[in-house]
C-alpha cells in the first residue's frame, strides 16, 4: 500500500481511540472536579507517560529538527530542555500536590489568590492561562497542518480545522482523564517516531552510513557547528550580521523560556489532578531527562544535519523547505510506506499530546476563576460547570486557531512566547513553595511586570543583549517584587497568618531526612556549576573542547553534559529529596486536610 493509505489508517485508529476516550468520560465524569481535574485520581503510570508527553510536544517532533537545519548546532542546545522543563517540577510539583490535597485548590489561581490574600492575582493568573493556552495550541495545531499538507497534500486550512477537531473532540467531551490516557500512547507514538525517522536518516545510503554522515557534518561551515560568541552587546537582534542568533546567554535564557513548561497554570492544575505524589520523580529524572533526552540529542539532531547536508549538496526535495517542513519532507524522501503511517502518527500525537491538555485546563480556569466564582457566585450545577467549562474550551480552540493561521512566527519561537508566560508563574511560585518573602502588592506588580516585560522584550525590544524574553519578563517581575518589600508595604493580619500556617505545614511535612539535607547543600553549587557550563556562558567551550565516536566538537560536548545532567536530575529528585515522598507524607496529606475551596 501506498505512504498516504497508511498515514489514513493509522489517523483513523488513533481517532477511534481518542474518542473512546473522549466518551468514556462523558458518560462518567459527572462532577465538575472530576471534569477538570480527573478527581484528583490520575494514576502513576497514565502520568508519568502522559505528563513527559505533554512537555515536549508537536513542536518537539517538528519545529526543534527545523530549527537545528536552519541554525545549526547552537540552537541544538535547545535540547536541554529535556532537563530545564522537568527541573521545575523538581522544585515545586511535590509541594504543590500536597497544598493541593490539604487546602484542596483546584485551580493555581485558588493556590495564589489564597496565600497572598489577592483576587487581582486570580485573573493575573487567569490571563496567563488563556495566553498560554492560546499560544502553545496554535503552535501544534499550525505544525499537524503543515505536516498533513507535505505528507497527504491536504490544504493547510483544512488540516488545522481537522486536527482541531480530533483534540476539541476528545477534551471537551471527557475532560482531563480523557486527555491523560490518550496522553498514555501520545507518549509511546512521540518518542517511538522521533527515534524511527532520525535512525532511518543517519542510515540511509545517500550519506553512507555513520561515518559518511559524521563527516559530512564534520564538513559544515563552522557557523553551523559552534556558538558564534556569549553574548552580543551591540544588536538587538541577537546575533552579529552573518552569525547565528543563539548566542551562550540566548541559548541560556531560552532554557529559561522551557521552564515555564512545568510553571504554567495548566501543569500545575495537572499537578493537582494526580492521585499520587510517586510518580513526579520518576517523570522528571528518567522518562524526560533519559528517555526523551536520548531521542533528541541523537535522532532530531540528525533529522535537522542532515537535512542541512542534503540542502548544500544540492538534493531537489531539500532547496525550497522551511523549518517547518523539514521533518515531513524527510519523512516523504526517507520512510517506506508502512512506517510513513506510524511516523505520522508519532507527530500528530507530539502535537495533540500538547494542545490537549493546555485547552482542556485553560477551559476549566476559565470556569472555576471567572464564571463560577464571580459570575455564577459559586452557585452553579456540575452538570451547568461542565457543559460552561466545554464552552470556555471551544472559545480557546477558535482562538488559537486563529492565532495559529494568522501568525507569521517561527512555530518554535512562538512556542517560547507562550512558555516565557509560563516562567512568569515563577515569581509566585517561589513565594507560595518555598517562602520567599515579599508583600501582596508586589506579587501583584511583579506579575503584571512580568507580562508587560515578556511582550516589550518579544515584539518592540527584541531579546536585549541577546537575552530571551523570558528572562526580562521573570527577572523584571522578581525586581519589582522585592523592590515593593524594600519600600516598606505591608501585608494584613489575615494574609501572615495565613502565609505562616502554609509555610509550618509545608516545612514540616516535608522537612528532608539528614541525608537529603547534606545533598540539597551539595546540589546548591553542583546545579548552577552544571547551567553555567552545559548551557550558560561557559558552553562556548565546547567549540573546540573534545570530539568523541565521530560526533563534532560541540554536538560531543552536549552529549556529555546531557549525562551529567542525568546524574544530576537523579540526584535532585532522589537523594536530596526534592521530588520524592514517603507513606508518611501521603498519609497525612489525605488526613490534616483544611480545605478553604468549594469544588461545587
């Protein structure tokens, strides 16, 4: 059979068991918690699968290979953020859960509003979730049309409005449960794709196996396999005239960009959803940084070199393509017909696998923050606030289609919009997790801050000293929090109490063992050691530093600190503690319960 019949099969199983999904919660969520976050009962496994997926994503799959085709090497570094965007979760998902399971919060606007006392912070956070949600979706759903059009000829237009279709489908009628377990092969087809068409690339006889391709590599102008320099004073841009862009501060701060991943409302309203604390460890330091980590620093960087090696040698199907057309043009010119159908279907669940769960938790934000609590008074049926929260998900869909269709952007750096939105979200974070000191009114400006520096720093000012946007937005929004605690602003008796009840309760359910006491001071400098010279200033270094088994000087030198990183991830989750939990902790999660929200 032909490629398309296959990609026309398998899109048609996977639809079956999207919407399988999709109706079985329809006919079983009946609450509006069950509706938006699963009951609080998503299972170790559908989230340690499902979880890995929805970080990574549509522009994991399409956009990063693109990216490397078009930049080289330097932006490769990007790949890291198979550890930047778990390493959130490691500070802050485990404690999360548990505010969640004893105030029972159901939103990250109830967890904020609560602790600094301050409705005006809810809709902060809400309009952080719609720009999030409308972003991030119309990054995947623009990347699932242009690849249904190079690979099955179907007009863009069409291939968005379908695509749409399958994710607002299976959202809207079975809410986050439905998501998480179509998440489950999401999973499987995301990693399980990359690995396939990146292999068939590196072995196909046009480069003559490992040590044909690894030299043709070694052949590449050297702009396309170093950093051009640590940073650039002088444009506004980023790069210096006929250099790349990612500069060692730029590839930095957009690490900082992938961390708004884990810190976006939507994960952490994903956080609360899952039944157990348990899996968190095991997501962030082996199924995101070793499992998916060994998919991109091998097999999308040989997608996105060798799609460069074929362009300058003159190969027809690579001189008129586009970053975002790249890896379906591979995989047209490299897949035979049945393996065509699965690679397909690995790219369309990278790009649902994303757009699902932000839709779906942006809808229910939307409902429980604005429409049941301010318009309804909390007054509103479950049915009412589940078929109200289906509504809100439509609205986020159409927008982010639109968005999508009428956006010049690259899909990546869109992406990395919508994420620095995301980062944003660490202002609060460090205060409600881990205590970080600063009044009411300077969580309030510092987001506001935040927002207006991420969009200055995107659109007018483009990446100040060839540093991200995420970086201006979060370190601008963290200034003018301290500034407003420097200048002397108080909070009321109700919001300290409050603040000192949550921090009593978390320091003391999750005092660290002697043990993890001694590895947090260890972590403390091996982490910053190991940003500074994986991705920070210092990874010029791997320019000219050392070359192993045929890879180039700086692709060696990632690899070697994408290891380091692994052990590094390991030791964070497990032995300083910070992502694991006992029987004990659970236990008293589930009994000294204090809940301060109303679910319905």
């Amino acid at each position: 059979m032909a490629g398309t019949t296959w990609v026309y099969i398998m899109l048609g199983l996977y639809i079956i068991y999207c919407f399988y999904w999709g109706l079985k919660g329809y006919f079983t969520e009946k609450t509006s918690s069950g509706y938006s976050i699963a009951g609080r009962s998503i299972p170790f496994f559908a989230f340690l699968l499902a979880a890995t997926a929805a970080s990574f994503s549509g522009w994991t799959f399409i956009g990063h290979p693109g990216l490397i085709w078009r930049d080289g090497l330097s932006y490769a570094f990007a790949s890291f953020y198979v550890l930047t965007i778990p390493i959130t979760g490691t500070f802050f998902s485990k404690r999360t859960w548990l505010l969640g399971k004893r105030y029972g919060f159901v939103t990250p606007g109830d967890m904020y509003a609560y602790y600094f006392n301050s409705e005006p912070l809810r809709f902060l956070v809400v309009l952080t979730a719609v720009l999030y949600s409308i972003f991030y979706s119309a990054v995947q759903l623009m990347a699932s049309a242009a690849l249904f059009n190079v690979i099955a000829g179907v007009p863009v237009t069409f291939g968005a409005i379908f695509m749409a279709f399958i994710v607002w489908f299976y959202v809207c009628t079975g809410g986050l449960k439905a998501s998480t377990w179509v998440g489950v092969i999401q999973f499987v087809l995301l990693v399980g794709g990359i690995v396939i068409l990146g292999l068939f690339v590196v072995t196909s006889e046009q480069f003559g196996g490992w040590s044909g391709f690894s030299a043709a590599v070694h052949n590449l102008d050297a702009k396309l396999l170093e950093v051009p320099r640590v940073i650039n004073t002088v444009d506004y841009l980023g790069g210096a005239p006929g250099e790349s862009a990612w500069t060692a501060v730029m590839i930095l701060t957009y690490m900082f960009a992938l961390m708004g991943i884990q810190s976006s409302p939507a994960f952490t309203m994903w956080t609360f959803g899952i039944k157990s604390p348990k899996p968190l460890a095991w997501q962030q330091a082996f199924m995101s940084t070793f499992v998916v980590g060994f998919a991109l620093f091998f097999f999308t960087a040989f997608q996105g070199m060798g799609g460069k090696v074929l362009q300058l040698a003159g190969h027809a199907a690579f001189q008129d393509i586009t970053q975002a057309t790249l890896v379906p043009t591979l995989m047209v010119e490299f897949l035979p017909p049945f393996m065509l159908g699965v690679v397909f279907m690995g790219a369309i669940a990278a790009i649902h696998s994303t757009a699902a769960p932000y839709i779906g938790t942006g809808g229910s934000i939307l409902l429980r923050d604005v429409y049941w609590r301010y318009i309804r008074n909390q007054e509103a049926s479950h049915a009412e606030q589940i078929w109200m929260n289906r509504v809100f998900a439509t609205l986020l869909t159409i927008l982010a289609l639109t968005v999508g269709m009428t956006s010049k952007a690259a899909l990546v750096i869109l992406g990395a919009l919508a994420t620095a939105f995301g980062f944003v979200m660490y202002v609060l974070l460090v205060g409600v997790i881990w205590g970080f000191k600063f009044p009411r009114v300077g969580a309030v400006l510092g987001v506001l801050t935040g927002m207006i520096a991420v969009y200055l720093t995107y659109a007018v000012w483009p990446n100040p000293l060839s540093m991200h946007c995420a970086f201006w937005g979060t370190a601008s929004g963290l200034t003018v929090a301290f500034i407003c605690r420097g200048l002397g602003f108080k909070d009321d008796e109700e919001t300290v109490k409050r603040q000192a009840e949550i921090r009593n309760f978390l320091d003391d359910i999750d005092a660290p063992s002697a043990s993890g006491k001694q590895w947090r001071s260890i972590m403390k400098i091996a982490t910053p050691v190991w940003y500074f010279f994986a991705i920070g200033p210092a990874c010029i270094l791997g320019n000219k530093a050392f070359s192993f088994a045929g890879f180039t000087p700086l692709w060696s030198w990632q690899i070697a600190w994408w290891i380091l990183g692994i052990v590094m991830m390991w030791a964070l989750c497990f032995k300083a503690e910070m992502a694991t939990t006992n029987e004990v902790q659970i236990d008293r999660a589930e009994k000294e319960t204090n809940i301060v929200i109303k679910e319905a």
